[in-house]
C-alpha cells in the first residue's frame, strides 16, 4: 500500500541512498531509503517534496519523489498574481464609481 508524505527535505546520505523529510502538518521526521539512485539528482537539501512511498515493518522505501509548491505559496498562474487583470479591474471599478455628466 502507497503512503504520501509533504514536507521539506532536512537531510541527505548518497552513500546510504536514504534522505530525511520534516512533515507539513506534524513535524515529525521521515527518513526513506530511495528505490534507486536516481531519486537524488533532483533531491535537494531544503526542497519541499511529496514522497510517495510503501512500507515493510519500519523501512520506508521512497516509491518517488516530487517538487511540491510550499504550502500557502501562490501559484503563477492564480488569477491573484495576474497583473493585468489586477489593472483591469481597477480600471472596471474606477469606472462604476466615476460621476456622470447630467444631460
């Protein structure tokens, strides 16, 4: 059965294969054995991540590993962080509230 963690990566041992997550939510410490090496050439100390691993009795064995945007981050593509629509409606706003001429 696949288990999920998040959180940030605090340690790394290339010559053991394992690294060592802290969770989001509970700040407990998570360490996992890669299933291969490969895991650790995108693996960085201080990156956040979203482990996806199984476990047998108390190994955990990272299945793989993923970037994942630190929680309460905004993502680029939020409407939010679009300048021009921020513009826009600033503009939309400014319009409504604007005095009309009398006729």
């Amino acid at each position: 059965m696949k288990h999920h963690v998040t959180g940030n990566v605090t340690a790394i041992d290339p010559d053991t294969t394992t690294f060592t997550v802290t969770e989001d939510k509970s700040q407990k410490t998570f360490t996992f054995a890669a299933k291969d090496r490969a895991m650790f050439s995108d693996v960085k100390k201080g990156d956040h991540v979203r482990v996806a691993y199984t476990k047998h009795g108390a190994q955990l064995t990272a299945e793989s590993v993923a970037a994942k945007a630190p929680s309460g981050a905004v993502s680029r593509r939020s409407p939010l962080t679009s300048t021009s629509q921020f513009r826009l409606g600033v503009v939309k706003q400014a319009a409504s509230i604007a005095p009309r001429a009398c006729a």
